[in-house]
C-alpha cells in the first residue's frame, strides 16, 4: 500500500478497532506507516494478529490485541496492554461495525402476497427479529461509544489527540433491506457530532469518515453472486455513483490521514465526511 501523502505520526500511539477488517487493517497499515506505533484490535485475535504482523514486516509497529467492543472488561483489559506495550493513545479510529443478516430483509419493498407468505427465505419488515436489530445497533453504536469511554481518558488535553468513526451512506438516507444498520450509522454520525461538542473543551477533535460502496466480506452477500457477477443491487449501487465504480480501501486514506493530522484539520471537528464517488450527492436523475 502507498500512502497519499505522509504525515508526521512519531510517538503517537493509535487505537484501531476493528482492525483485522479490510477497511480498518489499511487504516492501520497507514497510521504505522506514518509512525504511529499501532494497536490493532479485533474481536478475532488471529486477524488482529495476521495484520500487526504485515505492517511489522514492513519495518513499522503494530500489535495484535484482542477485544470485544462490546466488552467493558475486554476493553480494559486492551487498554493496559496498550499502555503498556505502546503508551496511553492519542489516535482512536472506531472501526469495528457492520450489518448482519438478521437486520436485513429479503425484499425492497412489502408486497401484500409476501404477508402470509409460509417461505422461509422471505424476511419481511414483520419478521425482522429484535435480536437482529439489537445486535447491529449495539456493533455499530455501542461499539463506537463503548471504546471512546475507554481511550479517551487517555487523550483528554494530549496534544493532537483525534477520535474518528466509521459512518455510512445510509446515515444520510436509509437504503433499502438494511434498516438496523441504516439507523445504527446515523446514530454515529449524530453522536460524532455530539461527541466533538463534548470533548472540545479538553482538546479532542471528532470527526467520521462516511466511505460509499466498498466491496468487502461484510456486503460480498449482497453485492456479488456465487459466480462472482454483481447483484441488481451492486448494479443499481454503480448507476447511483457517478464515478461509476466501487471504492478501494486506498480511496479512504487521503481523508484518514487528513482528518488525524492537527496541522492539516486543527480546526475541523464534528464533521462527516463522505468518500462515495459522488453517491450522496446524486439524486438519481
Ligand atoms: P470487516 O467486516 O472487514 O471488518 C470489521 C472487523 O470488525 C472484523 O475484523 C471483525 O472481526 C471486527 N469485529 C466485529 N465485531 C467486533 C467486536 N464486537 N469487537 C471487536 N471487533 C469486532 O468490515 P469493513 O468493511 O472493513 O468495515 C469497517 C467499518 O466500515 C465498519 O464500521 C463498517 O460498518 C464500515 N463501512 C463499511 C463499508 C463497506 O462498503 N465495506 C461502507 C461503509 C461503512
């Protein structure tokens, strides 16, 4: 991986969550690349691990740390193995977050020949189960504020220190079969607004980065067919992008790196910033 441009991340520590991720394991990649020492979190510790070890052999510094977002044990136990491996964090990235199958229906729309429907293949709005949507609700909010309750202790009045979530499209406008992580992601974006006005005071900047379509193992389902085609939806996905194309994970680095960088954003807190290729801004027409 290339990084647009470099900043200057010596001694920083930087937290990742999620980070065994495809998105999240880039953004790690960069910040060490910079020369941040970064600790790369994840619920699966072997993906944590497989990604530390990439950036180590690549001469940067990165350990693999295992912890559930949702967790308050596990996060404290990941804290002080931080701080004492790498030092107290400056750079959070909430990444950890993504839908799941039980908050997802199977159609678009509701069709009255679908309401008494005995297929158990066909998930409407009414079969949506609670569990499901608590589940995604809790990754992606809960998963975002459970770990800044943790690692901004350590970044309160610390020079440079920035927190950055991963919000959605569909923050802005719900897409369609996804209304648990529709919700979840707005509910980042809006508490990312409301957690820059609450840590502005002790020198926290918050800010979120909103990437478009990106195929990664979270959407692959919904994006590509068995044999590898694209679905109607990917289909539909690239017509409403008027770049005409999915993202890369290096689409998102530019602004990552930006955002984390006091002399190019000191100013910037309590945004989210789309990376989509034009998507949130097109109408359709
Ligand atoms: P990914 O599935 O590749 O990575 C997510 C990582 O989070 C996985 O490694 C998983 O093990 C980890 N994780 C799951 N539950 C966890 C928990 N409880 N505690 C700790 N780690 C946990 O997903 P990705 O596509 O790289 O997405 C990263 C972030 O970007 C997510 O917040 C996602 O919602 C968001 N996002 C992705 C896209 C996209 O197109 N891929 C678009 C918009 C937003």
């Amino acid at each position: 991986m290339k990084v647009p441009f470099n900043i200057d991340l010596k001694g920083k520590t930087a937290v990742v969550t999620g980070g065994g991720g495809i998105l999240c394991s880039m953004f790690a990649e960069a910040l060490a690349m910079c020369g941040a020492k970064v600790a790369v979190l994840d619920l699966n510790k072997e993906k944590a691990d497989e990604v530390a070890n990439k950036i180590c052999s690549k001469g940067y510094y990165a350990i693999g740390v295992e912890c559930n977002v949702l967790n308050s044990e596990s996060l404290e136990n990941a804290k002080k193995e931080i701080n004492e491996k790498l030092g107290s964090c400056d750079i959070l990235i909430n990444g950890a977050g993504g839908n799941n199958p039980k908050g997802t229906t199977t159609k678009e729309y509701l069709y009255k020949e679908d309401l008494n429907n005995k297929d158990s293949n066909i998930i409407t709005f009414f079969d949506l189960d609670p569990k499901g949507i608590e589940f995604v609700f809790n990754l992606n909010f809960l998963g975002t504020l459970m770990p800044t309750q943790t690692f901004a202790k350590d970044m309160i009045e610390k020079d440079g220190a920035v927190i950055i979530n991963i919000s959605s499209m569909n923050a802005f406008t719900p897409l369609t079969k996804i209304p648990a992580y529709s919700g979840a992601k707005a509910a980042v974006s809006n508490f990312t607004q409301w957690l820059a006005v609450h840590m502005s005071k002790v020198g926290i900047r918050v800010n979120a980065i909103a990437p478009g379509f990106f195929l990664t193992e979270q959407n692959r389902r919904l994006l590509t067919n068995e044999d590898g085609s694209y679905t109607e939806r990917a289909e539909k996905i690239l017509n409403n992008t008027p770049m005409n194309r999915f993202g890369t994970p290096e689409d998102l680095i530019g602004t990552l790196l930006w955002l984390v960088d006091n002399n190019a954003s000191g100013f910037v807190t309590g945004t989210v910033i789309p990376v989509d290729g034009g998507f949130s801004a097109y109408s359709g027409v």
